[in-house]
C-alpha cells in the first residue's frame, strides 16, 4: 500500500502530525500504539503456544 513513499515523503507527513496533533497529543497515540501492538503479539505467541 505505501511502499512507493520515500524517505523525504515520510519526513514530510511526520512534519505535518507533529504540527496537527501536536508533541503532547503524538506522544499520547505513539504510546497507545506500542501497548496495542505488544498485546497482538502477545495474543499470536499464546495461539501459537496453543497450535
């Protein structure tokens, strides 16, 4: 889906989230963002445990 953006392209879209959401309210997502991810893969390690 996105594997044609560039590095400057990805530079420029983190530039414009940072002015829209600001410092505060990214940190907030990013930090949301890690716990989501840890608890997938914790839910796929205990599936694979389970298979």
């Amino acid at each position: 889906m996105f594997s044609n953006l560039g590095s400057g392209e990805i530079v420029v879209i983190a530039i414009i989230v940072l002015v829209l959401f600001g410092n505060k309210k990214l940190n907030e997502l990013a930090k949301g963002l890690g716990q989501s991810v840890k608890e997938i893969k914790k839910i796929k390690k205990d599936i694979e445990d389970d298979i």
